[in-house]
C-alpha cells in the first residue's frame, strides 16, 4: 500500500485492510529517497506499506518491482499517481472520484470505484486469454490436419480425399461454431491463484505447438485410415468405390475435429474448465447434424459430391473419429504422471 499519509495512519489502514503480513514493515518516503534503486529492490521483500511516499517514490517503487520480476497493477485516483500509472504493467484509476490525468494516465479505469472490480477484471481477462489459446490450438491441430491429410495421400499416390468444396465446407463448419464455441469457456477455480503468465511468452508455447502437431496426426491418420478402408472395398464401380471412400474420409474428419473440441478445452498442463460449456455443446450439435445433412440431403450431397453411407459405415466414422478424443486423454495422463514424478523428485 502507498499512500500520503503519515506512517501511523498508514499502519492502521494496512492493518485494518489485512496489508500487513507478520515479518512486514512500512517504509517512509524519506527512507526511500536515501536508499538506492538495488536497496531499494531488496528492501521490497519486506516492506508492505510506504508512508510518505512522493510522485517520484511510487515510480521508483513501481520500477523496483519490475526490475524484480514482478507483473505490478498500480490502483490510483490522484494527479501524483500519474506517473506511477503510466509505467505500470496495469494501470486502474477511479473512474468516479479520479482525476481526468490519472485516467488518462491509466490503462483500466473503473466505473465503480470497488476494489473488488479489479478481480473480476483480472479473472476476465485471464478467461479471455486462455480461450484464445483454445480457439487458435484448437483451429491450429484442425488445419494441419487437412494438410497432413491431402499430402500423405499425395505421397502414396491415392485419390483425393477431399475436394475443394469439400475443404472449405469443413473449414465453415469447423472454424465457426465450434471455434466460436471455445471463446465463450467459462474461467476454472483456480484461474486466480495462477501465477501471472510471462508477458513476452508466445501464445502457444514450443510444448503446445508439438502437441497440436500430435493431435493432428492422430486426425489425419484416423482420416486415412477410413480412406484406405473404403478403397479396400472392392467389387462394383471403381468410380463409386473412390467416391464412397472420399465420403468416408470427409466424414471421419469432420467428426475427429469436433471431438478434438475436448482436448481444446483441457488442454495438456494446464487446468482445465470445470463447468459445461453449452455454447460448445450447442455448437457441436449443429456441427454434426450439418455433417450428417451433407450425406443424406441429396441437393447438399451433389453439391459436396458425396455418397449416401450405411450402418456399417457410421459405426467405421465414429470409431476413428474418437481416435484423437482418446489419444488426448492419453497425453493428458501422460503429462500429468510426468509432472508428479518430477516433482517428487524435487
């Protein structure tokens, strides 16, 4: 807490508001100045509260915590309090009883005047973050599968499996709601005891890159996996057999990306939701009756040059499709065991 006041007040307030932890001490703005900026890091670890403190004391306070390391919110109201929040991470001026420098000085300004506001804002935020990991992770293993998909069977020489139509139906039907879907995730419970995330790391880091490429190749190899079983049907029209197997293929990968929505939502390390998300749900739903329209509504089905498909054929599309559904639980075991036997080892 830093505040103008003398350092009685100061220490009644800090105690009052539960500021002041056991082993903490308040530092009086005449202190600060004699103290040098390395001093001034270091007596950090100790100090909760400063008294006295001047414009130039909270910027340096401010500076101080960063050169630590730490990710600093600056809460102010005043003219004085301008500097200070300016150069931090976050910084919340009074929207009500704050001056128009501080707010204009200030990245977040809130309405309300409650300090309570402030959290709300935070867990919002760091919902808001990681549902963008979701949506990019999850359109990310979505994509290079179709690409993994067309270049295996390029290399080994089969038919197509997809058509252009084709692609860009799964791409409207995949990047859209269901993607959509995963921005609306509701925050975890411990979304506010998670330590504040590194601001110059990417959004996906190199571990979730690979583990997007791992759940794409368990995508395209149940995709092609349908593809092969269908062209190994032979008898009848060989153009029928290529058209029936193309069908299987483009509904398997229909369906594996729409389970692949669970591993989005859970994703590898981190916790996870733990409250349905009926936007994904409803997304998913209208996602596959869409699919199973493209099959059997004849128009849709001339248009994606697709075939009718019977029993055996859906029980074939729903088994590879929860192949990566599957697979991410596996990861997620995996990782996880590695986690506690790593720090058992600690």
């Amino acid at each position: 807490m830093l505040t103008g006041d003398q350092r009685l007040t100061a220490d009644v307030i800090a105690r009052a508001l539960g500021v002041t932890a056991e082993g903490s001490e308040t530092l009086d703005g005449t202190e600060i100045d004699t103290l040098s900026d390395e001093a001034l890091a270091r007596r950090l670890e100790t100090v909760s509260t400063f008294s006295r403190v001047s414009p130039e004391a909270k910027l340096r306070i401010v500076t101080a915590l960063q050169l630590r390391g730490e990710i600093v919110a600056m809460l102010g109201d005043g003219v004085n309090d301008a500097p200070a929040l300016s150069r931090a991470d976050i910084g919340v001026a009074m929207g009500g009883r704050g001056t128009d420098v501080a707010k204009e000085a200030a990245g977040v300004v809130l309405a309300d005047d409650r300090f309570s506001t402030i959290s709300v804002a935070v867990e919002e935020g760091r919902a808001i973050y990681a549902n963008i990991r979701r949506f990019v992770f999850y359109l990310l293993s979505c994509n290079l599968a179709e690409i993994l998909v067309l270049f295996a069977a390029a290399i080994a020489g089969l038919a197509s499996p997809l058509q252009p139509l084709q692609i860009l139906w799964l791409n409207l039907l995949t990047d859209t709601f269901p993607a959509l879907a995963l921005a609306m995730e509701p925050s975890g419970p411990s979304v506010m005891i998670e330590p504040p995330r590194n601001p110059r790391a990417p959004l996906l880091s190199r571990r979730l890159v690979v583990i997007a490429g791992v759940y794409s190749l368990l995508i395209a190899a149940a995709t092609l996996s349908a593809l092969l079983w269908g062209l190994s049907r032979t008898g009848g029209d060989p153009i029928q057999t290529v058209r029936h197997a193309g069908t299987l293929a483009f509904m398997t990968l229909a369906l594996a990306q729409l389970a692949h929505l669970v591993n989005a939502r859970h994703l590898p390390g981190e916790t996870g939701p733990h409250r349905i998300n009926w936007y994904v749900i409803a997304a998913a739903g209208l996602a596959v009756t869409l699919q199973l329209a493209t099959v059997y509504v004849s128009p849709l089905a001339r248009v994606l040059d697709v075939v009718p498909i019977d029993v055996t054929d859906v029980a074939i599309i729903t088994a590879l499709a929860l192949v990566p559904l599957f697979g991410g639980y596996v990861i997620r075991f995996a990782m996880a065991k590695w986690r506690r036997s790593d720090r058992y080892a600690e």
